[in-house]
C-alpha cells in the first residue's frame, strides 16, 4: 500500500468517524422528541393517544437496537 491509498484511507476514516457521529447526534435529538411527545407536561398534552403509542413503540424500539449493538 503506498502513501496515496494510506491518504485515501484515513479520509475515509476520518469521514466515516464524523458521519457517525453525525448521526449519533440526530438520533439523541429524535429520543428527547420523542420523550418530550409522551410526558403530558411537555408536548404529550397536544398529541393525541395513537401519536404517543407510535413514539413509546419507537422509544422501545430504539432500546432494542441499542441492546443488540451492545
């Protein structure tokens, strides 16, 4: 592997790293969403029933997946 392809690499490396982090930022912004949809002192008063059971569905859903990463 010469000098160039190693460049090439950690660029990739190194976007690949923010792109994650990136995502990881989004996805914490949707969780607090999401809580603050379900608690009838924030935003849970103006959603009705069936848009709170999808966000506890997605909230349970997202500690799942964050189980099996584990």
């Amino acid at each position: 592997m010469d000098d160039k392809e190693r460049q090439t690499l950690r660029e990739h490396i190194i976007w690949l790293g923010t792109e994650l982090e990136r995502q990881r930022k989004l996805n914490q912004q949707h969780i607090v969403f999401l809580k603050r949809l379900l608690d009838p002192e924030d935003l849970g008063h103006a959603a009705s029933n069936e848009v709170r059971k999808i966000a506890y569905i997605l909230l349970i859903n997202n500690n799942i997946n964050e189980g099996n990463n584990e």
